[in-house]
C-alpha cells in the first residue's frame, strides 16, 4: 500500500476512539496540502462474508486478493487469486477468507461509505491521501512527492492484519522535514494527539 507514501518520514498525530473524528482531523489536515492527489487509497483485511458484502457495495469497483495462510488448504491455487465476490454465494466466499481488499477512488466520494460498511467489527483498514506539503522551510516544512495523510481505522499498525479498538491519523513527510515538519502541521491544522 502507498510504498511510496512509506518512504519519508511517518509520525502519528492523532489517536481516538471516534472513526468520525480520525476522519474530521484527516481531512483538516489534507486542507494543508499545497497539491491533493486526484486519488486516496484503501487498503484492508477482510475476515467475514458479511464485511465483504458491505465493502463490495460501498466500493463495487475494489480488488479482492485471497492469499491462504502457510500451511492451509488453498481454495483457488497455491499463489492465491482474485474472486470475484459479485457472483459467489455465501459458501464459496467463505471458503476464501480472508480477504485483502484494496480500491482507489476520488476523495470525498467514498470514505463515509467505507466507515460505515467496516462498523465496529474488527477489521482494520487504512485510507490514505496523498499529496505535497507547502514548503516552510522556516519551520522545518519541506514537500516532497511523499507526502500524505493516513488514517488507520480500527488500527494503529501498519499491518491491516493486526486490528486495534482505536483509530490513528498518521502525517507522511519527507525524511528532511522529519519531526519538526509533522509537529508544524498538526499544530497548524490543530490536532492534537
């Protein structure tokens, strides 16, 4: 998931217990932004039919990879594969848990509808925004094609495999703006952790 958006500098900024306020303090941040990208990004680990049910309506056009786990019966081969989950029934969905999931689509169009289809259920899932930072290099500020906004819905790992009760606004800048650059913008955009 946004390798690229992983190769700066990466400082968590804010952690709640409320998906609407990770969300609220994502998107004050992302208003910073110089440049927003035309995309965000989705990454999240799907472990019951009824989440990949929702997922898939809140996002028809998503990928879905099932990858078996080391030393598990394969259902589609042993290097995994793509289902399509539109046309399987429940059974046959199940016997491809888990799945990853990964879409891209505008900002502002989706992400409500990817909240609420995840509910409180467990399953991790990351948004990303990416972006450039304005520079302010008088405040330790320097934008690179790197940067962006993460928010970790249900967790504050970077494995969408490893679920948390809380959700984390990450800031992703360039190695050279490090710690004093994040600490501008969460103080510009008023987050605190």
């Amino acid at each position: 998931m946004c390798e690229d958006c992983l190769a700066g500098y990466t400082r968590c900024v804010h952690v709640t217990a409320d998906a609407a306020d990770a969300y609220r303090q994502a998107m004050r941040l992302c208003a910073l932004m110089e440049l927003r990208g035309e995309e965000a990004e989705l990454l999240t680990h799907l472990e019951s039919v009824d989440v990949v049910r929702r997922m898939a309506a809140a996002l028809p056009n998503s990928r879905f990879v099932h990858r078996p786990y080391r030393g598990a019966r394969p259902s589609c081969g042993v290097g995994g594969c793509e289902p399509d989950v539109s046309v399987m029934d429940d059974r046959e969905l199940e016997a491809h848990l888990p799945l990853e999931m990964s879409a891209r689509f505008a900002p502002g169009t989706a992400e409500g509808r990817v909240v609420a289809a995840l509910g409180d259920n467990g399953n991790a899932a990351f948004l990303v925004w990416s972006g450039r930072w304005p520079d302010r290099p008088e405040h330790g500020l320097h934008g690179s094609r790197h940067d962006a906004v993460q928010v970790a819905f249900l967790g504050d790992h970077s494995d969408p495999a490893l679920p948390s009760g809380r959700h984390a606004v990450h800031v992703h800048v360039s190695k050279e703006s490090g710690h004093r650059g994040v600490a501008y913008l969460a103080a510009q955009a008023e987050v605190h952790p």
